[in-house]
C-alpha cells in the first residue's frame, strides 16, 4: 500500500457513477485512478477528490496498468476561499493543467508538489486581506539587500495574491531547467537597477537601460515593472497578466505548448472581469 499526500489536477467521468482521477502525488508523480462509486451521494471519497483539493490518499499500486484503484481519500485542504475567487480559480486552473501535461511522466515530483502547494495555499487566502507580504526574492533563505535607489520595503496596496501565478510560473521556469536571470542584463553582463528596460520571451533575455539606449522596448512597462516586483521579492504586482502573458511566452517557446492549455482561455475571459488582478 501506497500513502501519499496528492493534489487533484484534473477528473472527468468514467460512467454514470465513477471518475477517472489525475493527481500529483507527493511520493509518485502524477497519477491516475479509477473512482468507482465516486459520484455518488454516500461516496466515501467526497470532496476529497474535487479538483485542486489536497488529500490523502491510500493505494495499492499495480505496475501492469495505468489505472490504479484507489482505496482511501481523506480531504487535508478543499481551498474553499479560492472556489469563491473567480481569478484565483481560473489561474490554479492553468497551473494544474500545465503541471498535468508538461511535468515529466512516470517519475517522483519532489519539486512540483510543493511548488504547486504554495501556490495554492496562497491563492486560497481570505478576499480582502491585502495586506503587504515580502517574500525572499528568487525563493532565497533570507532577503537580499534592497538595491541601490530601492526602498527596503515597497508598500503596495493591491492584493497582495496579484503575484502568486507569476512567482510561480517564474519557480516551474527555474525547476525544469529554463532559469531566468532577473538580476543581470544579457547584453552588458552587469546588474540590473530598478526594472528592466526590456525583456525578449524568445531567449529570456533582460536589457538594462544603458544597453536598450534609444531602441524602443519590446516589452510593456507594465511587464517590466512586474518583474521587478518579482526579482525584489514582492507577492503584489500591479497589472499582472502582463507579467504571467510574458513568463507563458517564454515557457511556451521552450517547451512548446503542442496541446492547447484550455484553462487559459477561461483565465483570459476571466482577467476582463478583474483587470488589475
């Protein structure tokens, strides 16, 4: 028997009374069981396997089928204020189905779990408490010292969830081996002050402002400014679809995205009805 902590990324219906569940197990990697039962009203395992809910999970695991049978489900977190915040649903939306069809098969996910758990605790914060978090930039044990012109704590009075898909898009770069250097301009080698003047989703490159001269940036100030607040540790960003547009590009244009990520079109319909989420 297998005993893991697991995170539901995605169900879909087998029969009139059982589920096909993918999860990201903590001990296995991603894994898919057949619910039999699951949808009805006695079920033993319900809530615990609705998807983005963290469980725990009982298995007995079969290596000659894909399907295993799942034993035991118990609830740990339903994340029930995220259900309640459309923008926050629609962006753990994208990130389970990125994590679902992109993180490597067959293998233990050791980085991906917590990862993707932070990132739903965070999402799942009470709405209107926006008060101002610092987080150690770049996932560092401690802060770095605030850079020259740079206040040491920038108080940002929007949600303070505005930067969580952000941040983790950013960490899932850095975990499968496509690291983004926030701190160094690309064409001069040196550090960057304050934002970057541009940024290229192609290579990943930044450009300080000395480099980018009188050329006229490629990208948006709104996106610039995002990572900035991302490289100086800050979980608020003004604008942030700028940011996340920009990070999915460069992620996109390693990785190629060859299957439609549908949750995107729902987090995009959804950001017009919340435009400084």
């Amino acid at each position: 028997m297998i005993k893991s902590r697991a995170i539901v990324l995605h169900r879909y219906a087998y029969s009139d009374s059982s589920w096909i569940v993918k999860a990201l197990t903590e001990e296995c990697g991603i894994v898919s069981f057949i619910v039999k039962g699951g949808k009805r009203k006695e079920s033993p395992f319900k809530g615990a396997l609705d998807p983005l809910a963290l469980c725990e999970i009982v298995y007995r695991e079969n290596p000659n089928t894909e399907l295993q049978f799942l034993k035991e489900a118990s609830v740990i977190n339903w994340h029930a204020h995220l259900r309640e915040d459309l923008l926050s649903l629609a962006k753990a939306q994208v990130m389970a189905e990125i994590v679902l069809r992109y993180a490597p098969a067959g293998v233990p996910l050791e980085g991906e779990f917590p990862l993707l758990e932070n990132a739903l605790a965070a999402l799942d914060e009470p709405a209107g408490d926006n008060s101002e978090v610092k987080l150690p930039a770049d996932n560092a044990p401690e802060s770095k010292p605030p850079e020259a012109g740079v206040a040491a704590d920038i108080k940002l009075p929007m949600n303070r969830k505005s930067g969580v898909f952000a941040r983790w898009l950013l960490d899932i770069c850095d975990l499968w081996g496509y690291t983004l250097d926030l701190h160094t301009c690309s064409r001069c080698g040196l550090a960057i002050e304050g934002a970057p003047a541009d940024f290229h989703p192609e290579t990943g490159a930044f450009v300080c402002k000395s480099c980018l001269g009188v050329e006229t940036p490629r990208a948006k100030k709104e996106t610039l400014d995002g990572f900035f607040a991302l490289r100086t540790g800050n979980t608020a960003i003004a604008n942030p679809e700028f940011t996340e547009n920009a990070l999915l590009a460069y992620l996109r244009n390693h990785i190629g995205f060859l299957r439609e990520i549908h949750s995107l079109k729902f987090l995009n319909e959804t950001r017009k009805l919340f435009p400084s989420g």
